[in-house]
C-alpha cells in the first residue's frame, strides 16, 4: 500500500471486493441500460489492454470479466454489482482501437459510449487503461476527447506494469502525467497496477470506492 493511502478506506475497500460482485447484465443498447439507481465506475480501454485481467485482479476473481476471443467484436456494457446489499456497480466498457473491426461496428461503438458517457447521471468516475509497454497512443487521446466533451472526470490507469522496467515504467508515467494535464476532465494522479503481481489493486480498490461514494 502507498504511504498516504487512506489507511481506513483501504481496509474497507478490501473487505468490500473479497465480499459479493455479481454480473448483473449486459447491455447492447440504451434501452438495456440498468435503472441508474446505484452510483457506477466505468472502465474503459482499448483492445488488449488488459482490461478483463485488471478487472479480475480488482475483485479477486478468475473470471468474473472474460477477454473477447475476438477484440473488438464485444460491443455491450457489462454491469456487476459490489456489495451486499449492493453499494455500487462496475460496467465494463466494450475495447476501442480494434483495426479489423468492420465500419459499422466501429461506428456502432462510438454510439453506444458517447450516448452512454453522456447521459449516464449515475457514472461517478470513468477508469481509463492504457498499457504501460505503450502510453497513451491516438486512440487513448480520443477516448480521453470524448470524455472531456461527456464532462465525465477520469483517472488513467496503467496496466502490465510488470512488463516494462523501472525505468521504462517512470518514463511512462511521467509522459502519462504530462497528457493527463492536457485534458480538462482527468486527474492529475496515475494509478500504475499489474493484475499478474498485484502492483496498485490496493491503491485501485480504494480509488473505487472512494469514487463510488462521491
């Protein structure tokens, strides 16, 4: 855990994420949405980033999120529910930047999310990965783009910190720190995490639910 972390919040963010997360259901559309009568943390990425692994890692399961056998062909809103009685709910987000994705698809996708971010009342925070190996590519600014004009505050995360060296990995989180700054609705902080390692899922659960409860 990091020095200055909410010790408390902390140690109840463990407790809540060992406890009941439940898929509730997938949503291809508006009008499959959930009632917005819980707050929500969305999590958002491109294809391959990881996103089903770190969503794992966060709730201590093996498979509560599965990868797509084909990236970027999932293009639904997955909610799961956290708590009993449940406190708040995780969607995870259908992955961006596929290449082989048909026109519509892709255009299908950019419906779903913007009309989702924007209208979304209960959303509290949108988690964005980026892959350490990387940092923030093109497609990482768009999705950051379309956050900023949906208004939604944000916090970039970044996933597979186990595979890249220290010095590698603070070169990233330093160019990470400096995009950050550049988009009006993003948090200045970075969140580095591993779902191999466990790097950050303490620091990842607290920021949760600190969210949640906002």
């Amino acid at each position: 855990m990091e020095p200055g972390m909410d010790d408390d919040l902390a140690e109840r963010a463990r407790k809540l994420f060992s406890g009941p997360v439940e898929f509730l259901k997938s949503a291809p559309a508006l009008h499959f949405l959930p009632d917005g009568d819980a707050p929500e943390i969305a999590f958002a990425g491109r294809s391959n980033v990881g996103k089903s692994s770190l969503l794992n890692a966060l709730t201590g399961r093996k498979s509560i999120a599965r990868a797509s056998v084909t990236p970027g062909r999932t293009q639904e809103l997955n909610f799961f529910e956290v708590g009993s009685p449940m406190l708040f709910r995780l969607v995870d987000m259908p992955g961006y930047g596929f290449a082989k994705a048909p026109h519509a698809v892709v255009e299908n996708w950019r419906r779903l999310v913007r009309d989702f971010l924007r209208g979304r009342v209960v959303l509290k925070r949108t988690l964005l990965l980026i892959d350490s190996r990387h940092g923030v590519k093109p497609v990482d600014a768009e999705m950051m783009k379309m956050l900023d004009e949906a208004a939604v505050g944000y916090r970039l995360v970044l996933t597979k910190a186990d595979k890249v060296k220290a010095s590698e990995l603070a070169a990233v989180v330093a160019s990470t720190q400096v995009e950050a700054r550049k988009h009006s609705a993003a948090y200045p902080d970075i969140l580095v995490t591993s779902a191999e390692t466990k790097l950050g899922i303490d620091e990842l659960r607290a920021a949760v639910l600190g969210d949640a409860a906002v």
